[in-house]
C-alpha cells in the first residue's frame, strides 16, 4: 500500500456528518451540532469540536449517518488537538482503536 502525500497509510475521505459523545442528547439545533465528523479512514478522523478534546483522552462518539439509517457508535483515542477558536472551538484528531467491528462500521460511512 502506498502512503499518500502527507505520510497517511489510508486516504481520508471527506464525510462532514454530526456526531457527539456517547450517551448525550442530540444537539438542540440539528443545524449546528457540537461535535463535526469532517473526514475519515481506516486509521482516524478529523473533528471540528465545540467540546473540549484533551491529549491520549479515548472517547465513543456517536456518528449520525444520513437518509435516516442508524448511528454508528466510533471508538478512538485523541492524537492532537489545535484550538480555533480558543475555549470556542477545536479541531481535532483521533486514532481509531482497531477491531474488524470497527473497521465494518466505517464501511457506513462511504455506502451510498
């Protein structure tokens, strides 16, 4: 497998779907949610956060897919965090824990 110009060994697909913690209430704005799912492979992700993201924290994010099919339930660790908007908004990146498990739930994400 060839590594792609900025040293990924997956490419990163671009998906932009809402996503917030595991076991929270959805966002009171469907529109605006708290946690944005931008892009990503089968090694990590990419998030636009209001929440606050800390350094090695592990987090479940609960990923809503579009045309109303089921959630998807992700695990990964943060790898860096970058404040956008300091104490507003983050952007952030996670190393997904790998099982085949995982692995078949982002396969959702790129199924039309």
């Amino acid at each position: 497998m060839t590594c792609n110009p900025d040293n990924r060994l997956f490419e990163r697909i671009p998906v932009n779907l809402p996503a917030k913690f595991s076991g929270e209430p959805d966002a009171a704005d469907p529109k605006d949610p708290n946690i944005l799912l931008q892009d990503a492979s089968a090694q990590g992700a990419q998030l636009v956060s209001k929440e606050r993201f800390f350094l090695n924290d592990y987090v479940s994010l609960e990923v809503k897919l579009p045309d109303n099919k089921p959630s998807i339930t992700l695990y990964g660790k943060v790898a860096w965090v970058n404040a956008i908007q300091p104490n507003a908004l983050w952007q952030v990146g996670l190393n997904f824990e790998g099982s085949k498990t995982q692995l078949s739930k982002l396969g959702q994400l790129w199924q039309k």
